[in-house]
C-alpha cells in the first residue's frame, strides 16, 4: 500500500515500540498478538503497583482486572 501512496492511517498496523505505520500479514499476525498480550500483562502489573506505591488501600478483586483483559483481548480480536 505504501508504493501507491496511500495514507499512514489506512495501514491496519502502528508499531508501538518504534511508531511505525505497517501492513501485517497473515504469517506476522500470530506474533503481533503475543506482543500485544505480553505489552497487556505488563500494563496490568504495572497498574497494581502504581497504586500500592501511592498507598492507595485498595482490593485487587475490586479492580475487574480479569473482566477487563478479556474485554481488551475482544479489542485485539477486532483489531488484528
């Protein structure tokens, strides 16, 4: 798509690491998702610490981390 000069936003891909716009195939596609689960999980982590390091006294159930993984994971599914 990019010889016949079409737009960056009509690619179907942005690479987070480098902010590159791209075109993913059918061979690429399986490992674009890992990145986006492993990118995902570290998020979650991150999330958890972020407000035990604020001392925010809260349960971890509270939070619906599972419901919202899959509601991402269903993201991804459209996305991809």
């Amino acid at each position: 798509p990019r010889q016949f000069k079409v737009s960056d936003w009509f690619l179907n891909r942005k690479d987070y690491k480098d902010g590159r716009f791209s075109q993913v195939f059918s061979n690429a596609v399986d490992m674009k998702l890992r990145d986006d689960l492993e990118r995902l999980k570290k998020i979650r982590y991150n999330l958890i610490q972020l407000l035990k390091m604020l001392a925010l006294h809260i349960r971890t159930s509270s939070l619906c981390l599972a419901g919202s993984i899959q509601f991402n994971l269903l993201l991804l599914a459209r996305v991809v």
